[in-house]
C-alpha cells in the first residue's frame, strides 16, 4: 500500500481559496498512490481562533467540494484533514473528512478531545462523540485529531472497533515536538497498527508548527520521518504486517482492564 502524506504551511498572505487550489494540485499530484492525507485545520490554521467562526463551513461546503473532486481526478482516499464546520443545529466543530476514489464522503469524524483547557478550540467548539473507522480495500482506517493523540482509550476503541491503520491529522506546536514523535510511536506500538501522522509547517497565528509528519509500523519502527518544511512523505507498508504483528506478539489478547467482565453461567 502507498500513501502519500502532505505537510504544508499555512500562509497568512495566502487566501483560503487559493490555498484549496494549491492543496487541490497537490492532492492531483499524487495519481497513483492508495491513501493521501492532509493536516488538520489546514484552511485557517490550527491556532487562528479568530478564523474559526469567519471560514466555519457547513459540512458540504467549498472544501468539501473541491476535496471530492480532488480525490476523484487523483483516484485516491482521500484524508483531507479538517475543517472548522458549522452545524446549522449547533455549534463549531473541527470535522475531518474522509473521500473515497470516486470522490464520494465515506466518513466525517468530529474531533473528540478539544485542545485549549479553558480558551481557544475547547471553548469555540463542540465535541465529537463518536469514533470513526473506514474501511479501505487493503486496510481499515481509524480516524483521530492532533490532540486526540494524548488519549490512548481513543485509540484502543479504534482498535476494538477494527482499526490496524490509525490516521492523525494535527496542527502540533513546535515547543512539544519531542511529544508528537514519542506519542505517535507510542500509539503504534501498544495498538500493534500502522500510524500515519500528518502535521502542518511553518508558522501561523504566531505559533511555531513542529513539521515532521511522521509513518510508524505495528513494533515502533519510523519509516518515513519529514523534515520541518513543507513537504510530500511518500511511503509504502504492507498492511498484512498488521495481522502478523498481533499473531506473532499477542499482547492484545492479554489485555485485562478496559474490558467487560465476563458474564456468569
């Protein structure tokens, strides 16, 4: 399986319009590859609070629209990150998108855990409520969120719930960059998954971005690491390696606690 991951900047002299067409392109750019991913919030940045409100969409909205036509001229899935959607019945969420090939939505999943404590996106948004897998012919996908990544229950869900790729789309500061590799590796291996992690670069909203997108295999091995700028991680896995990995290193099966006791006769 080949999946290609696009780290980009979020430019402040750049308008979120143009900034879809770039993205589009590069999302065209990569014809041939089973999976693409996108950051997270990469139409405003992840730190613009001010944005939110301004460009929230509504769930088909402009990005919606291009991000479909964009995987179905690349015939890709497409992970196009997320956006600042607007429920016309409630309030701001951060909401990622998930095309298939055809350019059809197979999934939307609103971001569970809100980073911010008392301001920012824990205050202007909602939370999601329900994890979200979707299911490719070679893999099964488990979405997640830049600060989704701080909370291994998430992932062991995921996990219950079919997952053996795991997909974290973020906008990671720069001044916690030793936590973004550690956590994704960390995911990966007690999950026994595949983990591909998309970042964003540069700086926006005055916040330095950690860059380094990073693919991680089900023992923690990195096999692809990107750099601090803008960049395209392209990397091939084989996904049976998931299945192998559990079978030959069962730690799962051994798990104890999080579990339903079992019923008495």
């Amino acid at each position: 399986m080949r999946a290609s991951v696009i780290q980009i900047a979020v430019n402040e002299d750049e308008s979120v319009e143009a900034r879809r067409r770039r993205v589009s392109a590069l999302v065209r750019e990569q014809a041939g590859a089973d999976l693409v991913v996108l950051p997270e919030l990469w139409t405003t940045g992840a730190f613009a609070y001010e944005e939110f409100g301004r460009e929230a969409e509504p769930l088909e909205g402009p990005t919606f629209e291009a991000m479909a036509k964009a995987a179905s001229d690349a015939g890709v899935w497409l992970h196009a990150g997320s956006i600042p959607e607007r429920d016309p019945d409630g309030p701001l969420y951060n909401t990622s998108l998930v095309f298939s090939p055809s350019g059809d939505l197979a999934a939307p999943y609103r971001k569970i855990h809100r980073f911010g404590f008392d301001k920012g996106e824990a205050v202007l948004m909602g939370a999601g409520a329900e994890l979200v897998t979707v299911r490719l012919p070679e893999t099964t996908l488990g979405l997640s969120t830049c600060y989704d990544l701080r909370f291994p229950e998430l992932y062991r869900g995921l996990v219950d719930a079919g997952a053996q790729t795991l997909v974290v789309s973020a906008g990671w500061p720069e001044r916690r960059r030793s936590h973004w590799t550690l956590l994704a590796q960390a995911r990966a291996v007690e999950n026994q998954s595949f983990l591909l992690a998309c970042a964003t670069a540069g700086t926006h909203a005055g916040v330095p971005q950690a860059g380094h997108s990073i693919v991680v295999d089900p023992w923690g091995e990195v096999l692809a690491q990107a750099g601090a700028g803008e960049e395209v991680l392209t990397v091939e896995f084989d996904p049976g390696k998931v299945a192998a990995t559990r079978e030959q290193f069962p730690a799962l099966k051994d798990r104890m606690l999080g579990l339903e006791p079992p019923r008495r006769p």
